[in-house]
C-alpha cells in the first residue's frame, strides 16, 4: 500500500527572474527549474541569457518541462546543481548516484 502519492512526493517548481550578474557585470535572465523530492533533496537545472528589458527570450524554457521530471536528468543547455536536504542545506552531487 502506497502511503503518499507520487505527486506529494516530488514536485517541480519553475521560476524566471531578471536579474543582475555579477560575474558578467550585466543584466541576464534567469531561468531555474526545481525538482523538490518530499523534503530529502532537491535538484535544480538553471540558465541566464542576455537580459533586453523589452523582450522576453522564447528560447529560456524548455517547449516542455517533462524534461525535469527526474533528479538525474541531464538537459542540454542547462547546468545542474544537486542539494541534499539536512539540517543545514548541502551541495552535493547526490542525485547522480541515487
């Protein structure tokens, strides 16, 4: 028997944000999309392109967020970040090995 459904298990969540970069010293856009598994770990794919006030780039979201409905996808264009969910929140490769 199944105590929690799938869907309260993981739960991806989107996010989109202009944004100053310091590393490149201008405005980028920036595109991450969480992939949050019941509160053991989460896993984050993320891009920035150049920032234009008046248009907002077609090419930053996927045609579909299918693509992150894994924590061990890797997705072409975007880099990927793992955390492991403590008491204190730690970067990790984590998802790579599950």
């Amino acid at each position: 028997m199944e105590i929690l459904k799938r869907e309260i298990i993981n739960k991806l969540v989107e996010v989109v944000i202009p944004f100053y970069d310091e590393n490149s010293k201008s405005y980028v856009y920036g595109y991450f999309a969480s992939l949050v598994y019941a509160g053991l770990f989460c896993t984050v794919w993320y891009k920035y392109i150049p920032w234009d006030p008046y248009i907002k780039p077609a090419d930053l979201a996927p045609p579909s967020l299918d693509v992150f409905n894994t924590y061990h996808a890797d997705v072409v264009g975007y880099k990927k970040v793992t955390y492991l969910i403590t008491k204190d929140i730690v970067q990790t490769n984590y998802g790579r090995h599950l």
